[in-house]
C-alpha cells in the first residue's frame, strides 16, 4: 500500500522527534550530526537484521523509497534553510569578507571540482570501473559544494573568530546555488548537448539565467516583502509574509528558470538587514527571527534523519565502497588545495585568522545537496557508483569531521 504525503511527513517527522529526544536525553552530540547517526544506526540494524534473516525489512525500504530525497530537498526543504541562514548573517559582515566568499564559492568550487574529477578518473581506471569521464566531473561537482551547518555551533563554542565564521556561513549560502548551476552544465554535456553546454556563450548565458536572474529576482521579491513589512505592525502577519516569500518566491524562481537558492538567499540578505531594522518592530523581530530559527532547526533535523535513513535505498557495491573509502582524502586534499591557493593570495594584501586553511578544510562537511544531486542522475551504473561514493563521503564528513572540528578548531587556536 502506498503511503499519502501526509503519512510520510508523519512518519519522518514522528521518527525526527525521536531521534532528537534520544540525543538530547542520552547521548548529548550537536543536534544535526546526533540524529542522523541514530538514523543510521537503526537503518543499519534493520539491514543487518534482514541480512540475518532475523527479520523482513523489506517494507521499511519501500516507505523509505516512497520519499524522493532530491524533490524534498531541492524543492520542498532547500529554500527555508538558505533563508533561514541568510536572515540570521549580518549583511556588514559579509561585505567585509566578500572577496573571500566570492573566492570561496567560485575559483575554490571550480577548482575542487576539477581536480577531483581528474583524480576520481584515474582511480576508476585503476579500479577497473567502466564509467565516463564526464561523470567523474559530475560527481566532482557534486561533492564539492560544504554544508557546514552542523559544525557551526561546535565552532562557536570553540572561539573561532567572528571573520571565520562570517566566511563559513557565507560560502555555504551561495556554493549550493553555483554547485547546481556547474552540475547542469556538466549533466547536459554528458546527456549528448556536449558541443552547445562547452560554447563560452551557452556557458554565460546559463550562469546569467541562474545566477545574476536568481539574485535580481530575490531583490525584487525581497523589497517588495520589505514595503508589506514596513506597512503594518502585526507579527503574525508579517511571518506569513517572509514564508510566502520563501515558498513563493522558489516556486516563481523555479518557474522562470532562474536559482531557486540564489533568489531566497538574497531576499533573506535584505530582509534580515535593511527589513530587519526598518521594516520591523522588536516585537515583531523577536516573533520573525524566533520562527525562523524553529524552521531552521527542524527542517536540518528532518535533513540529517533522512541522509541516515537513505542507506536503505543506496546501492552498495564492492567497488562504490572501495571508490568511496579513497576518494575521502582525495577530496579533503582537494578541498585544502582549492582554499589555500586563494587564501594564500588575500594574505599578501590582508591579514587573514590563524589556520584559516586548517579549519575552512576540516569544516567543510558535505551534506544533504551532494546527497540530493547524486540521487537526481540519470539511472544507470554510473549513478549506482556515484550515489554509493557520496554517501560514504557524506557520512564521513557528518559523522567524523563534523564530532572533530571543534578539537581541531581549539588545537589551531
């Protein structure tokens, strides 16, 4: 029997509670990672159990089948949770680290991408594994792109400086949205448009369209919230008017074929500064930036049981495993390699926080969007590998970097 929507968000949210109490009550790890490895602890005890012939799993696979991972996120989580990050940075503080960011989530992405993309080549031939190039580049696209949610509140708590952190916060707002856009490019070579996708004009034209047409629609979207804030002085209202902007204005991002994550960070930028102070009573500030932290809370909560709970419906093979277990230091030297270049070259003009490199590297987590673009390919053996690969990766990055950072985040200060 298929489940309804309805059912399915009452499950998961139903298991999420769970999971969450369990953490909070016993085991006491940051919330995001405590969850998702309760998760997938009892998605692996299911497996062992079916394994075993102990018991029949194959019921809680199909329900977690029933939840597309990738619509949920990209469509349905994704622009609260970019939102919700956006209207907590301070807009003076970005600007001030703006080179770094832009460095961050553009030279640095790029560069990740392709350097693990030619690594990842060789290893699949060393492996023996039949995949086409271009998907090594996909994947390399796919993985690059940090999520460092999770480790936020764990470097806080450390005392990293406040520049550290603004670079943090601000390269996980705008990666995810130039990862998406790198991604499409290279599925549409590898879908056979190869020779339009690499022209210089088809390459502008697609960065335009998604980029600079998602953060000038989340401007205009984002004043026109700021005057129906600005015109009234009721809280309630005015957190239905920031979650129709958010819902909203994804949809109408999507619908116009433009960065859904590029419209709703920038609309959250302005209303979360200028709105902030000019649109909004404290009153109202306090009731519009508790709900958001409430939304932020439970849709990476809701996140992290689902990347645990997705193990059940990941195709596991002998060489995803072995490719997954060795593309890890692939992609952390990757990752150290793509931030000291331009981290280096802002030292020359500026003084840059003890270990910026260290820490930006160890950080970095992949999360649910690697998770998402993996699971989006097109079915075939290179999605099996790539989707394997991922999850490894991602698991890795959650359950051992994110518990580390702050130790290794102490020891640099």
């Amino acid at each position: 029997m298929t489940l309804s929507v309805f059912q399915l968000i009452g499950i998961l949210m139903t298991l999420t509670a769970l999971f969450a109490w369990c953490n909070q009550r016993f085991i006491g790890l940051p919330s995001a990672i405590g969850v998702m490895l309760l998760a997938l602890a009892v998605s692996l005890a299911m497996q062992t159990a079916s394994w075993l012939g102990v018991a029949d799993m194959t019921r809680a696979g199909k329900l977690v089948g029933e939840i597309n991972f990738n619509h949920a996120l990209l469509d349905a989580m994704l622009g609260g949770l970019l939102f919700a990050g956006s209207m907590q940075i301070n807009l003076r503080d970005l600007k001030r680290e703006a080179v770094v960011v832009v460095l961050l989530t553009t030279i640095a992405l790029t560069a990740s991408t392709l350097l693990i993309g030619a690594v990842i080549w060789g290893v699949f031939i060393w492996l023996g594994i039949g995949v086409e190039p271009i998907y090594c580049f996909i994947f390399g696209a796919l993985i690059s792109p940090t999520d460092p949610v999770a480790v936020l509140a764990i470097l806080r708590q450390a005392g990293v400086p406040k520049t550290l952190e603004t670079q943090f916060t601000g390269e996980s707002l705008f990666n995810d949205a130039i990862a998406i856009v790198m991604f499409t490019l290279l599925i549409q070579i590898a879908s056979g448009t190869g020779g339009a996708a690499l022209e210089p004009g088809h390459v502008a034209r697609l960065f335009a369209e998604e980029a600079v047409g998602g953060i000038a629609f989340g401007i205009l979207i984002g004043g026109i919230a700021f005057i129906l804030l600005r015109g009234i002085n009721e809280y309630k209202v005015e957190v239905i008017v920031t979650l129709a902007l958010v819902t909203g204005g994804y949809a109408a991002a999507e619908a116009l074929h433009i960065s859904g994550p590029l419209t709703v960070v920038s609309a959250g930028l302005l209303v979360g500064n200028p709105g902030r102070g000019l649109a909004m009573s404290s009153h109202t500030r306090e009731h519009v930036d508790t709900f958001w932290e409430l939304i932020d809370e439970i849709l990476n909560a809701v996140l992290f049981v689902l990347i645990g709970l997705e193990v059940l419906q990941v195709p596991f093979s002998s060489g995803a495993i072995i490719a997954g277990l060795i593309s890890i230091p692939i992609i952390l030297g990757s990752r150290a390699l793509s931030v000291a270049v331009p981290i280096g070259l802002l030292r020359l003009r500026r003084t840059m926080a003890p270990h910026t490199i260290k820490i930006l590297t160890w950080g970095g987590l992949r999360g649910g969007i690697s998770v998402a673009l993996a699971l989006s390919l097109p079915a075939g053996d290179a999605r099996n590998i790539i989707v394997g690969m991922t999850y490894i990766v991602v698991v890795f990055s959650i359950g051992v970097q994110g518990l580390t950072i702050g130790r290794v985040a102490r020891l640099s200060a």
